[in-house]
C-alpha cells in the first residue's frame, strides 16, 4: 500500500513542477515499454463446438471498445480465435469468408487508428484438440493467413496460443513452419512473434527447455519477438486473484530477462495479470518497471482480458465496468508508452 501511493505521488510530481526526489528519477531512468495491450476474448469461445454461432457461441470484439484502450494509450490489440473457424476441416482449406471478414474488419479498424494487431489462433498447438504434427499444414494455413496480411505493417502474428505437453522439437518445427510460412507469403516486414512449450510461461522458458530449442528459430527478415505469459498467483495459471509478493512479477522474469539479453533477443509478455487488490497492484506497478528498466530486451506487455463476454470475470479490463478497467488499469497505465 505504502509504495503504490510513493509510486503514484511519484507519478504525479514527474508532471508536476517539483523538484526531483530520488523515486522521481528512479522513474525517469526506468524507459518506457513500447507497447502497451490488451488481449480481446471471446471468437474463441464455445471451444467445444468449432462452427458454432456469431452471437451464440462466440462473439467479436466491439469497436467501440477497442477505440477506448486506444484513448487510454494502448497500442497492441492481440485478438483471440479458433483456427478451426477460420479453416475449417483442414489446415490448408481455404479460409471462411465470414470468419476472416471480422477477423480482417477489426484488423483494419485497430491498425487505422495506427495500433498493432497481434493475430492469435488460440489453439495451444491443436486443432480439433488433436496436437497439430503436420508441420507442412500449419505452413500453408499460415502462408495462406499472412497473404491477406503482407501489405499491412502493423500486423503482428503469434504463431499460436500456449503449446503445452508437447515434443520440444514439434513446438520448435512448428515456429519455424509458422515464420516460414509467413515470410513466403510475402510478409517481411512484420512481427513474428513465436510461444513456447509450458503454457510460455516466462517463469519457466530456461527450465521448461524453451529456451535451449528456440534460440535456434530463423528469421530471414530478423523480427523475431519472444512471446511469454506471465500470471502471478502460486502456480502462475491466471486462476487467482491473489499474487504470491509484491514483487513476484519481477522475480519471474529475471530468468528469462537474462536470457534475452544474454542471447540479444526481444520479447514481449503477451499474457499477464493479477487481481484488484492492493499486493497484486503492487506487485503489477513493480514488475513493469522491471520491464522498462530492461526496455532493451522487453517491447511490452498485454493485459489477460477484455472482450464482451466476461461479465465480473476477476481480471476482466471491458469498459465501462470491468474490475480490471476501474481499478488496475488506472494504475499500471504510466508504465507505458
Ligand atoms: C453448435 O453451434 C451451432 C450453431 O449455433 C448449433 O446449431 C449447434 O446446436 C451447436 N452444437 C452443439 C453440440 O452445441
Ligand atoms: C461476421 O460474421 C457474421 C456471421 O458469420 C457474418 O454474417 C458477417 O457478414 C461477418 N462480417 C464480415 C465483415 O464478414
Ligand atoms: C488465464 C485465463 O484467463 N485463461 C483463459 C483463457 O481463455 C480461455 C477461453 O478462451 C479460458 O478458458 C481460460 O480460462
């Protein structure tokens, strides 16, 4: 309690004409990260039935809502879906028009307000819940998603949701076939940004063997950016709306901190969260300063969640009433860009 309100006042007197006090330059010195996002929830839902109904079983994300992150200084919008909806039957079949036509609408609206659009099959290495091992498939369907895409720089792809259980070596062949894929499509200049085996959990990317395997992923347009979750209850699932310190964000990421610097690597956290309360806000304020004192090695992170179907949903951030929107975004939204 007692350092979230220095914090804030620290905050406060950085805009303000007062002289500054060591916790300010602390501050100052600490970078910005640069990006700042939210993952969009929901055209993934009803994971049971893969057709599924708009409006029934799932649900896109409402415009309105994105433009309002954007007010608050977001910049990276990572949209959920189900890859089974966009290619039904087959990895390689061609892509539902309707699917990709909300996929492709709020693409365009978030990246004309000049944010980025991370597009995430939220499939942890599945489809139809059978792990994918056709690593050529999951280059087709990816060359086949990243056409649609290649003129558009502030697109981003994450190469899937959260591989877990899974062969090393599969998890690596199917980064790779993903990249691969999408540089053949004739997307260059884009963000890849690849997750790891164990849920990519940064916690665990040295000792999970992530580490050891990916390093070796190739990139010929070298923009390449280390995608890991970060939850701060005990067993770090995101099931909690307790965290275990008030500094236990940043003792999760000092690993694989070293890591990306130790092997000149980028990353970014793509899931994290905590509770509304006092210790997890703290816990939250002090590891993003972690990040942007090592702005070097981390671009940003994505809060865990937001969309229209979450309700009282403990780390939801959808405006206007989301627990996560009144009371944690007011207070971690200086960390960033
Ligand atoms: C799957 O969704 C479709 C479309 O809403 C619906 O007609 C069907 O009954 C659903 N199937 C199951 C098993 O829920
Ligand atoms: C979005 O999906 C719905 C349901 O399939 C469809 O009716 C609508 O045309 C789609 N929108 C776009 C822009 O493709
Ligand atoms: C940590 C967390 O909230 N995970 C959720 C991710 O989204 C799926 C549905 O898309 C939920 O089932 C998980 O609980």
């Amino acid at each position: 309690m007692l350092f979230s309100s220095l914090l804030a006042t620290a905050v406060l007197a950085t805009s303000a004409i007062a002289g500054p006090t060591a916790a300010v330059k602390e501050e100052r010195q600490a970078k910005k990260l640069k990006w700042f996002g939210i993952n969009e929830s929901g055209a993934e839902f009803g994971e049971k039935n893969f057709t599924g109904a708009y409006g029934r079983e799932y649900i896109w994300y409402d415009l309105g809502t994105i433009d309002q992150f954007i007010s608050q200084g977001m910049n990276m919008i990572r949209l959920n879906f189900l890859m089974e909806r966009l290619t039904p039957n087959t990895l390689t079949a061609p892509l539902d028009k309707y699917y990709l036509g909300n996929l492709t609408a709020q693409i365009n609206h978030i990246t004309s307000k000049g944010a980025y659009a991370m597009i995430q099959p939220h499939n942890y290495g599945r489809f139809y819940g059978n792990i994918i091992t056709d690593t050529a498939g999951f280059k087709t369907w990816w060359k086949n998603v990243a056409a649609v895409y290649k003129d558009n720089d502030l697109v981003v792809f994450d190469t899937n949701n959260e591989y877990h259980d899974m062969d090393q070596k599969l998890v690596f062949d199917l980064n790779q076939a993903a990249i691969d894929g999408v540089r053949e499509a004739g997307a260059t200049k884009q963000y890849i940004t690849p997750e790891g085996n164990s849920w990519s959990g940064a916690w665990t990317w040295v000792s999970s063997g992530n580490a050891a395997s990916l390093v070796n992923l190739k990139d010929p347009s070298d923009k390449l950016v280390y995608q890991m979750h970060q939850y701060l209850d005990t067993d770090g699932s995101g099931t909690s709306a307790t965290c275990v310190s008030a500094t236990i964000f940043r003792e999760r990421l000092t690993v694989a901190t070293n890591w990306l610097k130790s092997n000149k690597k980028q990353g970014v956290i793509g899931e994290f969260a905590g509770g509304n309360n006092a210790l997890c806000i703290q816990s939250l304020q002090d590891g993003l300063k972690y990040m942007g004192q090592n702005s070097d090695v981390w671009l940003g992170a994505i809060w865990w969640a937001a969309g229209p179907w979450w309700g009282d949903y403990m780390y939801n951030m959808e405006p206007p009433s989301g627990p996560a929107w009144t009371g944690v975004l007011p207070k971690i939204k200086s960390y960033f860009v």
